[in-house]
C-alpha cells in the first residue's frame, strides 16, 4: 500500500484502504442495529437490494453506457474511497448514531409456538393505546421508545388473552418478552362456591372489592367469577375452565358455566398487584351490613401452573 492516491500498479493507497474499511464499518453498524432493534431491517435490505421503487434506478444504470459508467465509477473513487477528509465525514456519522442510539431501547415481543394468531399493543405508560400489530407464530414485534439513562421509559405491553406486563426500558437495551411465559404474573380469579352462586342468582348483593388502600365497588352482583389484577380479556386456561364445567356438572347446574368461565373484571384503574399485598372481599346486603366476606394474600405466579391464583367466597356457616 501507498500513502497518496496518484500511486499505479498493483498498489492500493492506503487513504482508499482506511475509508472503505470506514464505509464498511458504518454500514454493518446501521444493518446491525437495525437487525437488533427494530423490524425494518426487511425494508432496509429491500431498498438496498434495488427492490420496489429503486428498481427504477437499476432500469437507468442499465441505459448508461459501459464508458460512462467507468467514467462514473473513477469520479466516485476519488471523491469518496481517495478523499483524505472522507473518513471524517464517517466518523461524524458514527458519532451522530452513536449519540442518537443512546437515546433509543425497544421492547421485543416473541411468540415461540402457537396456534392461531394474537395482537400486540405496545405503548408508554400514560399514553393512548396505539393500533394493534399481528403476531403469528413464530413471530416477533419490536418497538422502539425514546429514554434517558436517569429516567428509563414505562412501557405497557398487552397480548390479547394475556395480562399487560410493564417493561422499564433503558438505551441501547433490547426489553425481551416471551408469549406466554412473560406474561404470566399475579393475578387473582376470585369466584363464589355453588352454593353461594345459587343464591346469588337469585338475590344478588353488592361485592366490595379492596386492595390496600384501593376499593371498588360491584351492585347487583350476581355470582360471575371476577378478575383482579388484569382486564376481561384474559383468558381462563382450559384446563381450569374444564375443572369448573365438571364442578357445576356434578352439582346439576351445566348451564350456568358461563357465570365462571367468562369473568368481570374491575372498572377503572386496574391494580398492579405484587406478592403479599392483601385483598378482601365482601358481600354486602342492601343495607351495606356484610353478608360474608374474606381476606387472602397474593402469591407469586412463577409459571403458567401457578396462573391464575383462584380464590372463593362461601354461604358463611352459622
């Protein structure tokens, strides 16, 4: 290698060495965080391949002819791969990425296997939800959000069928969730007995429901199994969907299993509920005097066999 670009032969100058190493660097750092960080890296590869509307430019590169090309090409040698101040025009783009970069994490959502199809909504904490993204099997959706070292950004992340996880996202972090696995956190399934369901039918109370310093209020309940900790949308696993049918079956009531297996849920702000926190329920007569109630602690939900926690409310023995 030569130090200038005026050098023949078989020599290459070392000026065209460093600024296409430095080209190449810049591109494979672009491509490279893209692929980590982002879903465009299928966008990004279609343009560079010349695919859709560059496909234009390909059409023209062939009309020019062969000489004008080389003419082309030795212009653009010099200019850009022969040019001593081209490798600081590079750096400043590194630097300018670099610092930008520092400023962006994304939130990854992976379905490993599965059947059917599910919905993504991703969006900051005290913001409006935004649209809805598919996720197939074996699919991925990433997100990207702006933060700051000293304030990482609240993310709220909700699968359909699934309770909402909030992600903490900080730069350059790839936030990873797995479907269903990740999602599974406390929540509480609270239902009535049988008993207590029949009589419910019939004569429904009011249900107070409090978490810590929070409580909600339920007229003209009427015995459906209720949420606590998530929206309505969660689905109650099959497995325990079956286990109530043949509860009620036995008790001679089938056609009621829709008073379980399809739950309410709580109005207004949903609680974010943690292991040892402290829900009571309570039956309440038109005069507000209790009818029955209980206090439980929420446990921790490691895995899908310990999802959901059920709890139930009986006819008090007297």
């Amino acid at each position: 290698m030569t130090a200038d670009s005026s050098s023949t032969g078989a020599t290459i100058p070392k000026t065209f060495v460093s600024n296409f190493c430095a080209f190449l660097f810049l591109g494979a750092s672009v491509l490279g965080w893209c692929y980590r960080y982002t879903d465009w890296i299928e966008i990004v590869g279609g343009f560079l391949s010349l695919a859709g509307i560059l496909s234009w430019l390909a059409f023209v590169l062939k009309v020019i002819p062969e000489k004008r090309m080389e003419e082309f090409q030795t212009w653009a040698d010099g200019i850009i791969f022969n040019n001593a101040r081209a490798k600081w025009f590079v750096l400043g783009l590194l630097v300018i990425g670099l610092v930008g970069a520092s400023f962006l994490g994304t939130v990854e959502v992976t379905w490993v296997a599965g059947e059917g199809n599910r919905s993504v909504r991703i969006h900051k904490v005290g913001k409006l939800e935004g649209e809805a993204v598919p996720l197939m099997p074996g699919g991925v959706v990433r997100s990207l959000f702006l933060t700051f070292w000293t304030e990482p950004t609240k993310a709220r992340v909700k699968v359909n069928g699934f309770p909402d996880r909030i992600a903490e996202i900080k730069p350059w972090q790839r936030y990873e969730l797995k479907v269903p696995d990740s999602f599974y956190r406390p929540v509480v399934l609270f239902r009535p007995t049988v008993d207590l369901l029949n009589m419910l039918r019939n004569e429904p109370m009011s249900l107070s429901v409090k978490v810590d310093s929070q409580s909600w209020m339920i007229p003209q309940y009427d015995g459906r199994s209720l949420w606590i900790g998530c929206d309505a949308d969660v689905e109650v696993p099959e497995a325990k969907r079956e286990i109530w049918r043949a509860i009620l079956t036995a008790a001679g009531q089938a056609e009621t299993s829709h008073y379980w297996v399809r739950p309410l849920t709580l109005t207004g702000p949903i609680p974010d509920l943690h292991p040892g926190q402290v829900i009571e329920v309570t039956l309440l007569r038109d005069d507000r005097s209790a009818y029955a109630s209980r206090k439980f602690s929420v446990l921790p939900a490691p895995d899908r066999q310990a999802f959901p926690q059920e709890e139930n409310l009986d006819v008090p023995k007297h």
